[in-house]
C-alpha cells in the first residue's frame, strides 16, 4: 500500500496536500476509489471535503491543468511532457497542458548565496568582472542572472534552485506510487500507461537538474552543426560550469517571438530564416539523431545576418539509427504518397497490442495517407499530417514510445514556427531534398558492403555458438530445467519466426560457403576470368553480396518487433 511505504513523514503530509488539491478540483471521487481517503484517515491524516465540488462545472482538462500548477514545479513539468503526447491525449487536453507555466517568484541573492559560494567558490561579484542580482529570468527548476567575464564576455549564469532536487524527488516518489495505484485500481486509466508516463518523466526530469548535463547537450549539438555557420550554439564556459550552475554566452538578439522586429530594415529576410531553421533542426533530427526537444519561440533567437540562435537544451531527444531509418521511411511515404510504407512504420511502432484490430487499423492509415494523393508538394502540411495519423494511433489505444512522440511534437512546433516567419513555407518541400539525400547515403556501396559484413559477422558467431547452445539445452533438460512456454494465441506467429529464422541461417551458411569457395577458387590459376579475375570466383563473391543484402533486408524488415530502449 502506498501509505504503509512512504520514505518520510514528509512524504505523508506531501501525499495529503496532493490529494487535498485533487479534491477540490472535483476528483474526489478518483481518490475514492483509489481508497486513499480511508487510509489517510487510518494514518491520523484527514482530508477536507467541503468545496470538493467547487470545480465541478469546470471541463476535465482544465480542471487537471489547475490542479497541476497547484501543486508545483514537478507536476508542472509532468503536465508540460504530456502536451507531447498527442498519440494518447485529444486536442482539447494538449491545448490545456500547454498552458502550463511555472509561475514562481525568483529565488532572492540572498538564499542563493551559500550555494554559490560552494560551487564558483567565493562570492559570483568576485569570480565574475560583473554580476547582476536581479535574475534575467526565472522557472521552476532555476533562475537565470546576466554576469560579464574579466576577458570582457557577457555570460549568461545558469543557477538551480536551492533544495528543488529534494523536493523534486519526493514528489517522484508518490508519483511513481500513485501511478502504479491507477493503474491497478482504475482500468479506464490503463490505456494512458500512467507508470510508463511516469517513468519517462523522472528520466526526462532528472536530466534537467544536470546543468552540467545540459552544456554537454549542447556542445554535441554544436558540433554537428559546425557545417551550418548560420546556426549559433551559445558557448559554454566549463570553468564555472556545476551540476547546479552553468555558463553560457549571452545571446543578445530579437527573441523568436517578436515578429514584428524581423523587417527587411533591420537586415532580416524572413523566409531565409524560417528556410535555415527547418534546415538545421532537420538535420539534427535526420542526419544526427541528437535534436533539440523544445524549439518553441522563447527558445529561439533571431541574430544579424540572418542567423538563428537555439538555447536551452534542457530537453533533448535521442533517436537511434534504426529509428531515424524507420522516420525517413515514414517521412517519405507522407511526402511521396506511399501508404503502405507509412502504414508499416506505425504498425512496427505501435507493436503487438491486445485487442488490436489489425486490419481496420491499417486500412485507415492507407486511406488518410491516400486521401493526398495528387495534392501538390507545396500544399502539404506535413506537421499537420503527422498530428493526424498520431490521433487515428490514439482512437486505436495505441501510444507511440516516447522518443517518437518527443520528435513529433518537436516536428509540428517547428513548421509552426516556419509558417510564422513566411506564410508561404512548406516543410514537405524543405524535407525532401534532405530525405533523398539521406537515404542515397543510406545505400552507398561502401555503406551497403559494411552492413553486409557485420551481418555476416553475426551470422558466422550465431553459427559458431550453435553447438554450445544446444549443449547448454541438452544439459537443462537432463537436469529437469528446461522450461517451455507456448501461447496458442500466436502459435502460428511463433512458427512463422521460427520459419523465418531457418531461412536467414540456412541463407548465412549459403553466404559463408560462397565466400569460403570463391576465396579458393582465386587461389588457382588458369580457367574463364571476368574483369581479370577467375570467373568463378568473381560470380561466387557477387552471389554471396546479393544474399547477404537480401538478408540484411530480411533482418532490417523484422528487426522493428523490438522496442529501442
């Protein structure tokens, strides 16, 4: 029970005034059935329920948004991760969670002196040339203050709350527990994953208390965007730089929200910028797989010369190379109208769900996919594409993992950000030269043979351990450890893998004799040549190459059942 496991008498009193605010936001009924109410009382704790119906003519998702921002920064940031979550929330609690501010005053000089001292040292008037003490800004993990280097460097100085990490961690704490409690106890809630939510959130938010993490975030970034000199990185400074405090350049240019300051006066060219700004988060997402997660206008800075400025990386999404092969494939089926391409990328996403009717699902995405066909390039939306097809996932129950919703939701506040700049921007037409461009490089001879080779390299080590293996069963069974698990549900679907697993290794052992024969046949002189070499050895290396590029595919093909971490 989540009462009898609580760390701290803190957490009890933190549990009651969380469950205080539910109530009076007319959800009493949830903590009800949850039967915290009784335990609470059980535990000399009680709960006041006289205006617990104060909100009830308030609409759900506004009454969720409220409560939130009552009850502080972390269920704050909690809101503000599900406002990435359009594949599992409608249109109407997406527009109420990305309301959600962290309204708090800043953190007087005075409190944040001690933790200063600590971390720069001495005093920031003396490791600083100057300081200011009134914070340039302030959120709910930390607060930013202007300072200037001795070398004359105006530097921005990042500080972390004093003691937010604490109480951050408590409120995961009975986050964690509370999720766990809904989910067992209410089953309306379990198609919103509320402990998987929570999970994610905790990783997401304890990388943001790293400051130190965040500069490290930002330098890799910076790194893979040398190419585009029109894209500004602040410059950390690691000298001063903590887990609770970091330094960065100041960037003094016209914030990504006032417009009306870019005009051809001042030297600014609005389509350029929004063209060079889809360009450089493209590639991050495309070409890196390293993007930054929050490009919002108050994130974004608009410096002479039409350059962009992103600061920020707090939050920071991740896509493997699997992934990002699995985007361009579902990127280029929206653009060039190829339904069953992108109807497969879902459906590998997604996985196996209970309940799941297959078919209806995958008609749905081919007609909505189909509905474009003919629909010239200029015309797309593909922000708003990708926001249609994550909302047919959701009538279907189906949540997309988590590092594909983060780079969605990124996705569609980018071309929002584009068509802000110059209503005549189009993401499709700024994508698909770099999706083409991506995917030739995809199948370079040079690419293509390594792949060939670390499949064949896998395949040989699966052979070779073969043996070993059916040892290592033999053994079990001997010894009445052997366990076997059949799921008639899917029996047919295990004998398929089974099936298909026999080829791919009767293909490799195929591959290995090809290229051990051909190698021996190069060896002896005389007969036919190709090209100067033995005829049969050079038609045995061709033959292993196409087999083992059919079975790169084959395993590339069913390799997406398994979930990246």
């Amino acid at each position: 029970m989540l009462i009898e496991t609580l760390d701290t008498a803190r957490d009890l009193g933190r549990l009651k005034e969380i469950l205080g605010v539910m109530v009076r936001h007319g959800f009493g009924d949830t903590v009800r059935r949850l039967g915290l109410a009784d335990r609470l009382e059980r535990a000399g704790q009680a709960l006041n329920w006289t205006h617990a119906a104060d909100l009830a003519r308030v609409e759900p998702p506004v009454q969720v948004r409220l409560a939130l921002e009552e009850l502080g920064p972390a269920f704050v940031k909690f809101g503000q991760i599900l406002a990435g979550r359009a594949d599992l929330f409608g249109p109407e609690w997406i527009a109420e969670f990305e309301k959600l501010h962290s309204h708090v005053p800043a953190v007087p000089i005075d409190v944040l002196r001690p933790q200063l001292r600590e971390d720069l040292g001495d005093e920031p008037e003396a490791v600083f040339a100057w300081f200011d003490t009134t914070p340039l800004a302030a959120a709910s993990i930390a607060q930013v203050h202007r300072a200037r280097l001795h070398d004359g460097t105006e530097v921005i100085v990042k500080i972390r709350r004093p003691g937010i990490a604490d109480t951050i961690q408590a409120d995961l704490r009975l986050l964690q527990r509370l999720a766990a409690m809904a989910e067992a106890e209410l089953p309306a809630l379990k198609p919103y994953r509320p402990q998987q939510l929570v999970r994610e959130f905790a990783r997401s938010l304890r990388r943001e208390l790293d400051l130190a993490g965040e500069c490290r975030q930002a330098e890799r970034i910076a790194t893979n965007m040398a190419a585009l000199p029109h894209i500004v990185i602040p410059r950390v400074h690691w000298a001063y730089t903590r887990e609770r405090i970091n330094v960065q350049d100041f960037i003094d240019g016209t914030p990504g929200g006032a417009l009306a300051a870019l005009t051809p006066e001042a030297g600014f060219d609005r389509t350029v910028l929004a063209q060079r700004g889809a360009q450089a988060v493209l590639q991050m997402i495309v070409k890196d797989g390293v993007f930054h997660a929050d490009p919002h206008p108050g994130n974004v800075f608009y410096l002479p010369g039409n350059r962009i400025a992103f600061i920020d990386f707090g939050m920071v999404g991740r896509l493997s190379q699997r992934r990002r092969d699995e985007l361009l494939q579902l990127l280029l089926g929206l653009v060039e109208h190829q339904p069953q391409a992108v109807a497969d990328v879902l459906l590998d996403w997604t996985g196996d769900a209970q309940g799941l009717n297959l078919g209806q699902l995958e008609t749905e995405i081919e007609a909505f996919v189909d509905q474009y066909h003919g629909v010239q390039l200029a015309q797309l939306s593909l922000g708003q594409m990708l926001a249609d097809v994550t909302a047919i996932l959701r009538e279907h129950h189906l949540g997309l993992p988590s590092d594909l919703a983060l780079l969605i939701k990124a996705f569609i506040s980018l071309e929002g950000m584009g068509r802000n700049l110059d209503p005549d921007f189009h993401m499709a037409s700024e994508a698909l030269p770099l999706l083409k461009q991506v995917v030739r490089a995809r199948y370079e001879p040079k690419v293509l043979a390594g792949r060939a080779w670390s499949t064949l390299r896998r395949a040989l080590a699966t052979v070779e351990q073969l043996p070993d293996d059916i040892g290592r069963l033999l053994r079990n069974a001997r010894r009445g450890h052997l366990q076997v698990g059949i799921e008639l549900a899917h029996l047919k679907r295990v004998g398929d893998q089974i099936d298909r697993s026999a080829n791919r290794l009767a293909m490799a052992l195929v591959i290995a004799a090809l290229i051990i024969g051909s190698s021996i046949v190069m060896t002896v002189k005389g007969g036919p040549t190709l090209f100067g070499l033995p005829a049969f050895g050079f038609l045995g290396f061709f033959g292993a190459v196409v087999c083992g590029l059919w079975l790169v595919r084959a395993i590339w093909r069913s390799s997406h059942h398994r979930d990246d971490d």
